[in-house]
C-alpha cells in the first residue's frame, strides 16, 4: 500500500518533481468534509500502488496552495509528470477520483 506523504512549503518540490501519475489533496483541520477526502485517500492509495498520493494542509502551507489556485475545500490536484492534469473541486465520489485516476494512467 502507498502511503499519504504531508507535504508544505520545504518538501512539495518533490511531489511536482514525480515523473508518474501523483493526486493530492487539499485540506484544512477545520474542514469537515476534508476528513472524509483523507479517508478516501488511503482507499485510492491501497487500490493504486503506481500512484503517488499526498495532501497539503492549506493552513501550514499558504504559499503552495495559492500557487495553484486552491481556493475552495476539499480539492484535489492530479497531476501526470509534474503537469496538473485535472482539478477536482469539493468533495467527490470515491468512484469519481478512481476514475479519474484510471483515465490518466490509461494514457501513459
């Protein structure tokens, strides 16, 4: 199973530098349906081995999560070779992320 690696300001360069299919996900502590976006997380993680999964609590890490624009919760970013791919706003289906996740490693 892939872990959930935390990210913020010193170590998200190593999650735009991943060279394969990467999701990430947008939180904050006060937010409720971010706690059920984490749960969803570690589901997609056990299912997807190939994939890199990680979260940015938007509290602690201001500067990246403007940077990409992140102004709503939850949110998820999938990225494919350190390219955003495709923006997910407000809590989603499992189903949902899954195929997205699908979608993205189909056209490798």
């Amino acid at each position: 199973m892939t872990s959930i690696v935390e990210y913020n300001e010193d170590n998200f360069s190593d999650f735009e530098r991943y060279e394969g299919v990467a999701m990430i996900g947008f939180y904050a502590p006060w937010c409720e349906s971010c706690g059920l976006l984490n749960l969803r997380l570690q589901q997609l993680a056990a299912q997807f081995d190939d994939v890199k999964f990680g979260q940015v609590n938007v509290d602690q890490a201001p500067i990246v999560t403007l940077r990409y624009n992140v102004y709503g919760l939850p949110t998820v970013l999938l990225f494919k070779s350190g390219v955003i791919i495709e923006r997910i706003a407000g809590l989603q289906s499992l189903a949902r992320y899954a195929k997205a996740i699908r979608t993205a490693l189909a056209g490798e």
